[in-house]
C-alpha cells in the first residue's frame, strides 16, 4: 500500500492519501478520497487534526477505512476487454504467439478444439473488428517496469521502439478508446495502452486521478510519437492542475478537439506559457468548472486556431473580474461560443461579447438567470423570448441563438423590439437623462441609421411605475365584420363597434372575453382576440412570398402621425398574434400601456 495508490471498494473509486494512525483509535487506517465526493465523512480532518489534503473541495470526499478491507480485484486491459465484450465466456484467456502461428484458446490451462467452441472463435474474431471500445469504470490497471521505460527514452524518431504486442494481436483496430474511471496512477500505464493501438483516434480518459503526469525529457519524443493520431482528447474530471494539464495536452500534436470540464479551474494561470500546445485545436470544452469572469481564460487568446468554446454551467457573471482590467479579445477564428447554464444576470457581458469574440456567429446562453427576471422600462414583465429577441438585437453579427438560425425576418424583429424599448425607456425618463441611457445601448446609432431615428415624446405627467395606474392597460376593442354582423349593437351609437376599457395587466384572458362578450352581446367563447402589435414582419412585395433579392431598409423611409412609424410599403405588414383563452393575464401579451385588438369569430 502507498500514498497515491488507487483501490475501489463495491465499484466506488479513492485514492489513498494518508497511511498511519488516527488520534483516539488503535491500529493502521488509510486516509482515502473518493472520486465521489458525497461519499465520504469529512475531507481529510478529523477531531480538529489535519491528516491529508484532497484534491477536491467537497466537505465529505475522503474517509477512513481499515487496511484489511478487502478492495476490488484490478484488472488488465485485455481482461477488462474480454469481461466487457466476451463476457459470456469469461474464464477465457489469450495465448500470444508468433504471428504466424494460429492462437489457441485455452481453459484451465488446456487447449480446446471442440466443434462446439465455432462460437468462442467467432467472438474473439469480432474483438479483433472492434473500432470503439468502451472500458469506463472497470478498475483497469497496468503496471509499467524500468525496462520499458528504458526502451521508451532510447526512441530517436528515427529507429523503432521494441514495444509489447499483446493488445495489438487482439483488437489492432481500436479508433476510440474510453479508459475512464480506472485505476491508473502514472501516465505511463496510458502510453503502455496506445502504443499498441497505431489507429487511435478518440481516447477519453475522464475521471481519472493520476500521482503524477510528469515526463521525463528523454520519453517526451516517444510519447508524442504514440498520440501523433489522436484527433479527440477527453480529460474530463481529473483534477489535474491547469499547469499539469498543458504538460499532457503538449504530448498530443494533433489534437483538435479538447474537452476539459469538471476540473475546478477558477482561473486559467495567464503566466504559463500556451506554446507547447498543439496549434491544430480548434475547439475547447471547459464546461462546468469554477470560471467566474471571461477575463479568467485570457490565455487561450494565443491559440491561433480555436473555432468553438464551450464554457457552460460556470458562474461567469463578467467579462473583467475589475474595471481596470484589459479586456480580452479573441482570435476571428473563433465563431462559436456556449454561454449557457452560467450566473449571467445583466446585459453587460453580453454588450462587451462583439469586441471579445469579433468572429462570434454561433451563440448558446439559455439557461441564465437574466432570463427569468427580464422587466421593460415600464416594469413590464418580459419573457425568456422576449429577451432572446434582445439578445439578437445587442449583437448585430450573430448567426444563430441557441441551435436556431437567426433569419433576416427574426432580426428585423428584434431589432424593432430594442428599438422601442430604447425609446421607451428614454420618453419615461427626464432628458437629462438621455446620455446615460443611451450608454448602455451601445448600437443606439446603429439602430438609428438603419430606421430612422424615432421621435421621443416625453409626458411632463409620467405615471409612477409603483402607482395604480401603472398596473392597468388602455384596451381599445374594434370588431371586424364578421363579428359586427353578429353583435348586438346600439344603432343610434355611432361608435358602437369600438369599445375602450382600463383592465389590470394580471386580469385572465377568460375574464377579458367575458367583458368583451357582454359588452358586445357575442358568445364569449367563440370571440377571437387578434393584438395589433407594433412589429413589421416582411412579405413579398407582390405575391406575398419572401423578398425577392436584397432590401435595405433606407430605401423606404417616411413618418407617420404618431412617434416614429416607417412606412414599409407593401414589404413589411404590422404582426398581429392570437390572444389565446387561458388563464394567463392579458398583460403578458401587450408591450407597454395602451394596445388596439380587433375582435372576429
């Protein structure tokens, strides 16, 4: 037993860290942490005394167990291979000879050339066609001698490296290998694997904790030369440090897609030196790690080639961890970037995106707290939609919002929606005011340029977004004809079509077509509430297919008589959405005070 040493007890893996006494107890212990840091009691102290250190920051990692407990039995490659994908006839074994000799297969020490054993052969004939091979978490361990070590550090690029050929005359053709999970300890036991597998492409080898990945100079050469294949590097929970992590990943050449989640990075050391890794990775998955700030991976800024980059289920939260702090800017290559599952709870990160990613085309952000708590400058709640739509608008280069294609009908919507809000928002708020709002929307100018700069009327009488009144809706309710043929109308009214109510935003779209209904004299639940919004959405100029070649929208400008209306001509029409009966308010549907919804059946 030693320190460093890895055991696993009933399927669950530890690593030992402490061999020796426990204050108020008699006898040996080992102090263990378990790669499930739920599994244990406390994390390396006990009583108040200090015994060991985890590399996990779990209160209940590690534990003490007797050595006496009986640990699960390690296993071979080979042997993990044969329980995993000849399992129905396990208590074989492989007999290596010469290679033009036939292999035998062997029980208890004796050969069998039955008939009945066609099938065994037919077997061991498809593990010899295996491409992927999956040997996660079956306690795989191979212990490397001074000789073959010795042989490694003679390899010059130029003579070949006497090496084993055990897993070769199985399974040669392996492409992707998983070793997570296992009870490696030295890097070596891996180089040991690969270095009989020469078509080697994808290995993962997540959740495993290794004693040491240094490497000696003298077998750098040759382990480089070992992983020259490999396309796919999975290094997934290990907890190896960000500087141990390069000195691995320098030994893969040509890898170029790179997955380091789950480590615990809270930040990626600027001071270490990116040189030695591969310049072919083009995409990096840091996922779930501790990362608060985009300022806290600026080192990766020196990969020439990154395309994709995956941080999601971090706490980002900034773009700088503080004010005075550069921002960092990545190289154009990159246009592909997953922001999802993080802290994100202001639109500040998202503004400051464009120059940090100036290649940015491909964006993912759900799951974000922003999301869920969304208001307009009139307090108005708005949806998780509602801020996608933003969200398109902020970021003029973007291709596509979590998986969806941004059309040119979508950013147009979106950026009418910003649009208004902008204006919104300015009209609530006194005009000295309009520097600072104007800040915060950094494509203010932009936006203006495309459609026109809208007129911002401000009321000297604004309603107190807390008041009463804050909370009420001007509805005006018009009927089409199909529904005037049917109402109950007074015909000495001259507006009788028309009504006008003031109703609560929560107020149920039920209770709204139960007014409507009987103000009317019209069955409530045939009515159809259509909302008349503010959105354009484009139409065909003749047939009312999509555009025909490219439209810029400076080409059709003019005013209406209220705030700033453009008129599209017969490309864009006015969006108008079906209030749908239900018991959601009516508020959730209108954007601002006051809204016009025409009524049919």
């Amino acid at each position: 037993m030693h320190i460093g040493q890895r055991l696993s007890f009933g399927g669950d893996l530890c690593t030992v860290r402490y061999i020796g006494e426990v204050q108020g107890t008699k006898g040996q212990w080992l102090g263990i942490e378990w790669d499930d840091p739920t599994r244990g009691k406390h994390n390396g102290e006990a009583g108040g005394v200090r015994y060991f250190e985890c590399l996990s920051k779990e209160p209940t990692c590690a534990s003490f167990i007797r050595p006496s407990r009986p640990a699960d039995e390690p296993r071979t490659f080979l042997e993990a291979l044969r329980y995993k994908y000849a399992f129905e006839h396990g208590n074989i074994r492989f007999v290596l000879g010469p290679k033009t000799e036939e292999k035998s297969i062997q029980i208890s020490g004796k050969e069998v050339k039955e008939v009945g054993f066609e099938k065994i052969r037919k077997q061991l004939a498809e593990l010899h066609e295996l491409r992927i091979v999956l040997l996660d978490g079956l306690c795989i361990s191979r212990h490397v001698d001074e000789a073959t070590r010795r042989a490694w550090r003679k390899y010059d690029g130029k003579t070949g490296c006497t090496t084993p050929t055990d897993i070769r005359e199985v399974c040669p053709k392996i492409t992707e290998l998983d070793l997570s999970r296992n009870l490696f300890e030295d890097w070596a036991e891996i180089v040991f694997i690969c270095e009989q597998l020469p078509e080697l492409k994808s290995l993962r080898i997540d959740g495993n904790r290794f004693k040491d990945v240094k490497v000696h100079p003298d077998e750098r050469q040759y382990f480089r030369h070992v992983f020259r294949r490999i396309r796919n590097l999975h290094l997934e929970n290990t907890l190896l440090t960000w500087e141990e992590m390069i000195n691995v990943c320098s030994l893969f050449n040509s890898v170029q897609f790179l997955v380091l989640s789950n480590n615990a990075f809270t930040t990626l050391d600027p001071t270490i030196s990116l040189s030695n890794l591969p310049s072919t990775i083009i995409s990096m998955d840091l996922g779930s790690n501790d990362l608060t700030s985009l300022s806290d991976i600026s080192t990766l800024q020196a990969l020439p080639q990154l395309q994709t980059l995956i941080l999601k289920s971090n706490p980002l939260t900034t773009t700088t961890r503080t004010s005075t702090e550069i921002h960092p800017s990545f190289s154009p290559t990159l246009t592909t970037l997953d922001l999802s599952h993080a802290q994100i709870q202001t639109w500040t990160l998202i503004d400051t995106l464009p120059p940090t990613f100036p290649g940015l085309a491909s964006l993912r952000i759900s799951h974000n707290p922003l999301f869920a708590s969304l208001t307009g400058p009139d307090h108005r709640i708005l949806s998780t939609d509602d801020g996608y739509m933003l969200t398109i608008a902020r970021l003029p280069n973007l291709k596509s919002l979590n998986y969806s294609t941004i059309t040119a009908k979508d950013r147009l919507n979106a950026e009418s929606y910003y649009l208004s809000l902008i204006v919104l928002e300015l009209s609530l708020a006194p005009e000295a005011q309009a520097e600072t709002i104007l800040k915060k929307h950094r494509r203010w100018k932009e936006l203006c340029d495309e459609y026109g700069e809208p007129e911002i009327k401000r009321s000297g009488n604004r309603i107190n977004p807390n008041s009463l009144a804050a909370r009420l809706l001007t509805l005006n309710f018009h009927l089409d004809p199909s529904a005037s043929a049917k109402a109950k109308l007074d015909k000495n009214q001259p507006n009788s079509t028309t009504f006008t109510a003031e109703l609560p935003k929560s107020l149920s779209i039920y209770a709204v077509l139960g007014i409507v209904g009987k103000h009317f004299g019209l069955p409530a639940m045939r009515i159809n509430l259509i909302y008349e919004t503010a959105e354009w959405d484009i139409v065909n100029k003749g047939a009312g297919g999509s555009v025909d070649g490219p439209w810029d929208s400076s080409d059709e400008s003019g005013n209406e008589s209220e705030g700033v209306q453009i008129d599209w001509g017969e490309r864009r029409v006015r969006r108008e959405v079906l209030i749908v009966p239900g018991t959601r308010g009516i508020g959730s549907y209108i954007d601002g005070s006051e809204a016009t919804i025409r009524i049919s059946l």
